[in-house]
C-alpha cells in the first residue's frame, strides 16, 4: 500500500490521499485539497498493490477532474482520457446478463415468438 499512497502523492502533490478499510474487504480511498474532500472511491484492495492498477487508478483521478472542470468532452478533442474498456477485475470473459440468459432460455423452448 506504501507504493500506492508514495506514487500519488507524487502525482497529486496539493492532496492529501487516505486509505481506509471497509467492512466488505474493499478499501475507501478520499482525496482532499485545502481541507475539502474532491474524490472518494471504494477500491479492490489488491489495486495498491499493482502498479499498473495504481496507474489506471491515478489515470481516472486525473480524467473524473478534468470532466469535471470542463476541459475534456466524452467526444471530440480530449477524448483520449476516456478509457475504452470493459472494466473486468479478473480478466474473465464477461457473463451474460441475466436479462441475455432469459431471452435465449425463451427462443430456445420456443415460447417466445416474434410476429409483424
């Protein structure tokens, strides 16, 4: 965890960063700026162990501001801060949706038909 709170304060040099536990074994992180709370976010506790995790944590600490602000736009100039990715946490394929299970359920039986 040192390298995590090390590497943004490094990055985020006006804030005061804070880690702390919660009940379901996931962290809070707050971030504050002259005494007031500008970001808070509950995070995998293996994130600030992982520097890549660390990066693209600090990567949308760093966009969530700038939107914020105004400076970028989800299109357009600036886009380049909006992550493309499916956020997985284990690198499994995605699973589907309960909604996608009923519909093939139903199209499989057959109960379900379309008419014009």
């Amino acid at each position: 965890m040192q390298y995590a709170i090390q590497h943004l304060i490094e990055n985020l040099p006006d804030h005061v960063v804070d880690f702390k536990k919660r009940p379901d074994g996931m962290l809070l992180m707050t971030l504050r700026k002259d005494d007031e709370v500008v970001f808070v976010k509950a995070i995998d506790r293996q994130t600030v162990f992982c520097e890549t995790r660390v990066e693209a944590l600090l990567h949308e600490i760093m966009r969530d501001s700038k939107l914020i602000s105004g400076e970028i736009n989800w299109k357009g100039q600036g886009a380049q801060w909006i992550d493309r990715t499916l956020p997985t946490f284990t690198g499994a394929p995605i699973n589907p949706t309960a909604a996608k299970l009923m519909w093939s359920r139903r199209n499989r039986d057959g109960s379900y038909r379309a008419t014009a």
